[in-house]
C-alpha cells in the first residue's frame, strides 16, 4: 500500500510570533562542560540576563538535547536561562551516537538528578530555582523536586509523562503483536495506543521488528540498539524508525519530521530513550528501580506539595495522553497542593505548537512579574 507523506506543515505548531526573540544571533553569555567526577561531562549553555531569575530548561526525549530555541519560552530582560543536555546526547560526553557503551553507563535518573544538583551548585550558584520541563523533562523535574524540593521555586510542567510500563506500551507496544496493517486485526480493543492516530506512520516503526519478537518491541529494539561490536546491520535504520515514529505523533497535525530524521540525532535519541524506557533508568537498589518505578511520582507528591506547580498539557497528545496529567492533579489535591494550576490546550504534544507555547510563555511571564 502506498505510505503517507510525512512533509506536511502545521499553522497549529508553529510558535513564531509567540516566544520570544534570542538577541546575539542566538549566542549564548557563556558555555561549557561540567565534569560529574565519574566518567560523564555535561555541556551546559546560558541566555538571558545574568543577573536575572534563574530557570533551569529540562529536555525532553530522554536523548533529546537542546538548542538555543529552547530559550525562547523566557524573557532574556527578566530571565537568566540554563539549558543543558543530558548524559549521552548533544554535545555531552561521551556521546552515545559513538561511544555507547561508555555513554550508556552510570546512565540513570538517579544520575541525572545530581548532576543538576551539580550545576546548581558549580555553574549556577543559586539557592534555589525555576524548572522548567516537558515530556520526559517533566518526569525528571519531578523526580528532581522530589529529591530536593528546597531547590525548587516553582515547577513549570508540560506534556506529564509518569514513565510507568502502561505510559511506554501506550506509545511503543500498543497492537505490535496482532499487526496486521489493512488487516481485521489491525486495531485491538485490548490495547489503545498512539497507533490508533496514524496508522501508517505506526506500520514504519513495527515492520523494524520481525513479527515473532513484536510482543514486546522496546526489548526488541533493544536487540538493535545495544552496543555491540560490529553494529547490528539495522542499527540506523532502526534509530531513524523509532524518532520518526514519535516525530509523527508529536503534532496535532503532522509537522515536518526531517528534525527526527538526521542519524547522529536518531542515535542519540533512540537508544537513550530505549534504554530509560526498557530498564526505568535505574539498578534495582534504586527507588525509581522498575519493580517500584509504577508509582514512584505518585507516591512521592506529599514532598512537592508546598512548591508552586504549573502543568500545562496538550488535550490531545499522543505521546503523553492527558490521563498522565489528570492522574498527577488528582495524587497533588490529595495531598493538599496549595498552588496547583493545570492548563489544558487545543494542541497535540510538542511545546512549540502554538496554544501550548503561548500558555508556557505566559506563565513565565507572569513569575516574571511577580
């Protein structure tokens, strides 16, 4: 059957005219890598004013990276914007594109939260400050605000991801194991998932996977993507599979993916992401650990309940479905959040679509202001 057109273009996504401008040609104040003391070095950029409230971008993916764009959600007169990139991707070392063994190890949430505790410390040097993240960024917010909540001014949250086995199945498993693209048992009432919203894109990102091992596709995928010498012969193929599939479903309507199609990009963020999806990011001793993982974030909200939280979450996203964000409200009005506030907009996943940029800069704004 013929494949559909992944180069359509969205008015609904495009956020121009609504963030804010980077002056300097997008230079930033000051840049560099901080080293974590056990093998990983972290690169680090800062926008806005130096002497402004400090606001700490966390990506999303895990694998995702940043850019100097991701500055635009904030006020360059009003705000002093750190961005970093994660263990194993963008300009981190070692890079998992290359070196994925070495990337790979000492690779979990644990170790992402002290190294912003890191930052904080050594290239920050605040007491305590704004963070700001979307999608996997706001499982790591989260799960950093747990840990140190007196760090934490006000989390600002979009796209809530729980990262539970049932968040991953619904955008990767879904009906992988009764594919039968065209077929009458193409949809399975059994399993929901984002398949059921582009079915074609879907049939790209099963057909990776010989059927026999399509019961459980993040495992699969990991046969692929774990390092081994020589590379597995599907290896870029695969990666470029996996990010087109989450690239196709992140819009309201389909946006040009090309950004998920690069293969140094696809590396990173495929097998990053496969690798926190598949193990939970943690070694059993930990509390995150996938046997405990379940419910860590919602069994945790009594320890964030006196922080401001904003959670902005489109109504319609496929990739992070709104029950992840209406399970979170309910666990934080459980326990009595005082100053919870919980936005839903017309869009799909992505920060930059329009709707969705516009609630995120106004509440940057309105801190601002305060």
């Amino acid at each position: 059957m013929a494949r559909y057109s992944r180069r359509y273009t969205s008015k609904v996504a495009d956020a121009d005219g609504v963030l804010y401008d980077l002056p300097n040609d997008a230079a930033p104040n000051r840049d560099g890598w901080l080293d974590t003391g056990d093998g990983h070095r972290i690169y680090w950029h800062e926008y806005g004013n130096p002497a402004g409230l400090p606001v700490l971008y966390v990506h999303g993916g895990p694998g995702g990276g940043t850019e100097a764009a991701d500055a635009r959600f904030f006020n360059p007169e009003r705000y002093r914007v750190i961005l970093f990139d994660q263990r194993g991707c963008g300009k981190s070392r070692p890079d998992v594109a290359s070196d994925p063994a070495a990337a790979l190890a000492g690779n979990t949430t644990v170790n992402l939260i002290a190294d912003i505790e890191l930052l904080r410390e050594r290239v920050i040097g605040e007491e305590s400050l704004f963070v700001f993240g979307g999608s996997w960024g706001s499982t790591l917010s989260l799960a950093y605000a747990i840990a140190h909540p007196q760090r934490v001014r006000a989390l600002i949250l979009r796209g809530i991801f729980l990262c539970r086995e049932r968040d991953i199945d619904y955008l990767y498993q879904g009906n992988a194991a009764t594919f039968d693209l065209g077929g009458t048992r193409f949809f399975d009432p059994e399993r929901p998932g984002a398949y059921m919203v582009s079915p074609e894109a879907w049939a790209d990102f099963v057909e990776m996977i010989d059927p026999d091992a399509r019961a459980k596709m993040v495992d699969a995928y990991h046969e692929i993507f774990k390092p081994q010498d020589p590379p597995h012969p599907k290896l870029a193929r695969a990666a470029r599979a996996w990010s087109v599939w989450e690239g196709a479903v992140s819009y309201i309507s389909v946006k040009d993916t090309l950004a998920y199609e690069g293969e140094a990009f696809t590396l990173r963020f495929a097998r990053i992401e496969n690798h926190y999806f598949r193990t939970g990011g943690l070694p059993e001793s930990d509390p995150f650990s996938a046997s405990r993982r379940e419910g860590y974030i919602l069994n945790n909200v009594e320890t964030i309940k006196d922080i401001p939280i904003h959670i902005i979450h489109g109504q319609y996203d496929q990739v992070c479905p709104r029950a992840n964000a209406d399970e979170l409200v309910a666990a934080l009005g459980k326990v009595g959040a005082a100053k919870l506030y919980y936005i839903l907009t017309p869009a799909g996943h992505s920060a930059r679509e329009r709707e969705t940029a516009r609630e995120l800069r106004a509440v940057m704004d309105a801190f601002a202001s305060a």
